[in-house]
C-alpha cells in the first residue's frame, strides 16, 4: 500500500505526465525510484491522501497498475497508464471500440446508431470517449438500450467534457458502465490529452471500428494505437466526395478491415448473434421484387442508384417498392437516398 501512495505522490507531482507510463520499466519498485527523485516520502504520501480523500468523496476508485483489480488489458500494451481513475463498474463483457466524427453526417449518425445497437445487443461492452458526435452517439445507444458502456475521458473525472454531457456521464454508472481516465483529478481537457487518452479506448477493446472521420481526425490516432497494439481495425466506407469520409477510405486502403453490417464484425470476432432468418421476413406478403430489395439491404445501406442497378427496376417502379417496403416496416430511408433494413 505504501508503494501505491508513493507512486501516486509522485504520480501527482509530475501532473500526470505521459512518461510515468514507462517508469515500471525502469523503475520497477519505489527504492529505485528514490535513487532517481529526490523524494520527500512525507510530501508524497500527502499529496497521495488527499487525491484519495477527493476520490472516495465522488466516488471514484484509483487503481494502480499493480494491483490485481486493474485492468488486464491495459497491463499489456505499449505505454500502460499508471494509475486509473473509474467511476461505475468495468464490465466483463468483451469490449469493442467504436469512434468517429465529432461533426457527423446524418449518414455517419445512422450508422452509428445501427452498429451500436446490434453490437451491444449482441453482448459487447462499447467503448468511446464521450465526445461530441460518434461517441455520444454510441453511449447513448447503449444507455437508452441499458447496456454497459465504457467512457474515456481527456480530462480529469471531476472535469467532465464536453459540459453538456454531464447527464450521459451519470446514466453511463447508472446503467452499469464506467467512466474513467487516468489522468489526475481536476485535469482539464487540454488538446495534448486526447492523443493519450486514445491509446486507452484502443487498449481496453478487442478490436476498434471507425465511423467516419475526416482527413486529420484525431480518430485516426484511435486506429493509429490499435494497430501498435496489435487489435484489429474495422472501417465504415463512405462516400468519396464527403471530408468526413475521406479518414475512413484512407484507413481501408491502409489495410482496415471495410464493414457495411455489424454481423461482418460479431463473425470475425467469433461471436454468436442471431441473424434474423429471410424466412422469417417472407412470412410477410411479399413479391419477388421486395424479396430481392431486402436481401441486397441485408449486406447494409445502400443508396437508391445502387439499388437501381443491382436490381434492374425503373425509378419509378423501385421507388414504389421502396415506400411499399417502409409501409411494412421492413426498411427505412436515411438521408442522402440512402435505405437501410429494420432488423
């Protein structure tokens, strides 16, 4: 317990600096430590006590990387965080990552409520960051649905960033999830914390999906540590002419993983789902032309040219089925002449 305080006096001290995560590597007990610093053991310990004392007061637990409750996940990577702050409970669900935008399109909104949706109902723990755009999005999905979700914070816990939402932190606990970061208390979310703070989203998941993302989005830097860390990197591709798209289709011609349907994900991770039956949907009154509409929707949205050519049918006739199709509650239609399948 005393090399915990000492750590985290230390910790404070240097403000949480990014290079405390490499100090177990090469100062593996305190004793080395103090042949580095000069340490004042009795200022360490306060500076700890106090950063306790705050904690326990919101209800937030600091986990050293030491101790057998802290992550596993995070005791592997390159750069492992010293110290972790959480509040709620880190489930034990597998954990997949889903980032993006912080300025959606309504195509990039859709399908983030559709992949966090399935995802989650299918028994992933989401992990996001609580930004604005993709990750509220998602948080939300998985709260309004009362499924666990993980939030990573830039930012201290009792800073919470972005201000408005401060209601989606609570519900996150409240439902079962966590919020946490590992960086001090009263931290403010400066600009050099996000970087680090991504390293964590992509080291707590087994693997990271992208959703939309400009050409200088920091959520490349999401995918950027996945892949140092050896976890997959899945991309949702969009339209060439949209900067919000230009991310995504630079990561799959990196060697990103394209995904148009979130069972492509729960299979390649080796995850049973159950995928609703066709059979199941024809016991509705369909015709020939509305069974072949929604089978080719099965892969994912499609835009309605798209589905001009892959069906061969006149606008006119095809925009029919489609209205047809949305009367049934089979599909819906998305910005942009996109149609999406109601599973």
């Amino acid at each position: 317990m005393k090399e915990k305080f000492l750590f985290l006096g230390l910790y404070l001290k240097e403000g949480g600096s990014f290079k405390t995560s490499k100090w177990l590597e090469e100062f593996p007990n305190i004793e080395s430590l103090q042949e580095k610093f000069k340490i004042n053991e009795k200022e360490l310990l306060n500076l700890a006590e106090r950063e306790l004392e705050k904690a326990e007061k919101l209800g937030i637990k600091i986990l050293f990387i030491k101790e057998e409750t802290f992550p596993e996940e995070l005791k592997k990577i390159p750069y492992p965080p010293l110290f972790l702050y959480i509040k709620g409970h880190l489930s034990d669900f597998p954990k997949f990552a889903i980032v993006g935008s912080r300025k959606p399109s309504p195509y990039g909104r859709e399908v983030a409520n559709f992949f966090g949706d399935k995802l989650s109902e299918a028994g992933l723990c989401l992990v996001s960051g609580l930004a604005r755009g993709i990750d509220t999005i998602v948080h939300k999905v998985c709260v309004e649905r009362k499924r666990p979700t993980i939030a990573v914070l830039g930012s201290g816990l009792d800073v919470i960033y972005p201000a408005e939402n401060r209601e989606l932190f609570r519900k996150i606990v409240e439902t079962g999830g966590a919020v946490l970061s590992e960086f001090p208390l009263e931290t403010k979310p400066r600009r050099e914390n996000f970087p680090r703070r991504n390293r964590i989203i992509s080291g707590l998941a087994k693997a990271v999906l992208v959703i939309e993302a400009g050409e200088r989005s920091g959520t490349l830097i999401t995918a950027r540590w996945a892949q140092e860390q050896g976890k997959e990197v899945f991309a949702v591709p969009g339209n060439i002419f949209s900067d919000q798209s230009k991310g995504t289709n630079f990561l799959i011609k990196e060697g990103a993983i394209p995904v148009t349907n979130p069972f492509e994900i729960l299979q390649y991770l080796g995850l049973e789902a159950e995928k609703p039956s066709s059979e199941k949907i024809f016991q509705v009154d369909l015709s020939q032309e509305e069974k072949e509409i929604l089978e080719i929707l099965s892969l994912g949205p499609q835009h309605f040219d798209e589905l001009t050519e892959k069906t061969g049918l006149s606008p006119p006739l095809l925009l029919q089925i489609l209205t047809e199709l949305e009367f049934k509650n089979l599909i819906k239609s998305l910005p942009g002449k996109y149609f999406q399948k109601i599973f």
